[in-house]
C-alpha cells in the first residue's frame, strides 16, 4: 500500500502545465507534407502543370471550404470532453466493480484510493478545460492516474489474478468493466472522425500555400 499512497501524492502535486509540451496522439497533427516540390528549379510548364493538378485536388475536396483552424480545434475540443464525460464514470463504475467482483479488502482499497484520486484530479482540472492546451494538461494527469492504478494491480498474487479478470471482461459488455469499455469505444469514434477532418484540412492548407510558392514564382518570370 505504500507504493500505492505514493503515487497518488506523486500524481496530485504534479504541475498542471506538465505534459503539455508532449506530443499528444490526438490533439497533435500527425500530417506530414507530401507536396515537397523545389519550385526554383522547376521550368514554368512544370510549374503550371503542377498548380492545375493541386487545384484539381483542392477543387474535388470534399474538406469544407468555409472551414478555419480555430473552428476544428472547438470541434475537437467538443470531441474530446464528450469522450472525458464517458472516461469519468470510472467513479462511479469503481463502486460497481467492488459489488460484482466481491474483491478482498486489499483490493477495495486500493480502488477505493484511485476513486478518491480520479475525483480530485477531475473537480480541480476539468472545469479549468477551455481550449486544447488545457485539456492536454487534463488528460496527461487523468491518463497518468489511470496508468498507476493498471500498475497497482501487480503487486500481489490477488491483484494480478483481479487484474487479469478485469482484462477478460473489458470484452464481454454484460459486466461493469465491459460496458464501460464499449461506452468508451463508442465516444472515441466521433473524436476519429474530427481527427481525420482536421489532417484533411492540413493537408488543404499544405497545397493552398504550395499554390501560392508556384504563383509567385511564375509571377517572377513574367
């Protein structure tokens, strides 16, 4: 138990502002330019085929056009706390586990403490979620605590035999842990779906500005 106390101070005196300079697998782009071209040394037919066929793409983009990044990160953001209000019920589906699995005392309370941690970190960080930065900050800290109670579940021969139940049932949604697991699935669709939005809109952006390097290179040799 006192790796378990520990960790919980260590995750609760943490910064708020830590983990938000780490890269985040949603929240940052993952696009990477496929429309390198060395325009300079480029003859002006080559660069006029070029611009036809990147405003062709542009053209039959099915990315809105009216669209801005400010607009998709709200969306985004939207996404994620739709998500989060999912995630949080972990309170409440701790209680349920400690019902339905009628687990040992050792094992309540350690529930029981990351219950009491997930609260905490949830009253003091998410009303503070007002844009990508911070719910960056928010889920570094919730995903951390999450990533400790896995790692509490191994300190004993009892808690690895409840841990490798509760990993078994994460598939079947007719327990607490499944349906919970399912929910969660579910809500990460809609935040897939504007992820992949927002990399289509960065790939729009990429060729709008390659368009602008060819003109003003054509413009030059006017």
């Amino acid at each position: 138990m006192k790796y378990i106390f520990f960790i919980i101070t260590l995750l609760l005196s943490i910064n708020s502002n830590s983990g938000t300079d780490e890269p985040h697998p949603v929240i940052d782009s993952n696009y990477i330019s496929k429309y390198s071209y060395n325009i300079e040394n480029m003859d002006t037919k080559e660069l006029e085929k070029t611009k036809l066929i990147l405003k062709n793409y542009l053209d039959k983009s099915k990315v809105n056009k009216f669209e801005s990044k400010k607009s998709m990160e709200k969306k985004l953001l939207d996404a994620l706390l739709e998500y989060d209000d999912v995630r949080i019920q972990i309170t409440r589906v701790i209680d349920e586990i400690i019902d339905e699995y009628n687990v040992n005392r050792e094992i309540e309370n350690t529930l029981l403490s990351f219950k009491s941690t997930f609260k905490n970190i949830i009253e003091d960080n998410r009303p503070l979620v007002k844009n990508l930065r911070d719910y960056k900050a928010y889920d570094f800290r919730l995903g951390s605590a999450y990533l400790a109670m896995m790692s509490a579940f191994h300190e004993t021969e009892d808690s690895k035999k409840f841990y490798s139940r509760l990993v078994k049932d994460k598939k079947n949604d007719t327990t607490s842990i499944g349906k919970y697991n399912k929910e969660l699935q579910l809500s990460q669709a809609n935040i897939n779906l504007v992820k992949q939005n927002m990399e289509a809109f960065a790939e729009i952006s990429d060729i709008k500005i390659v368009i602008t390097k060819i003109e003003k290179e054509i413009s030059k040799r006017d």
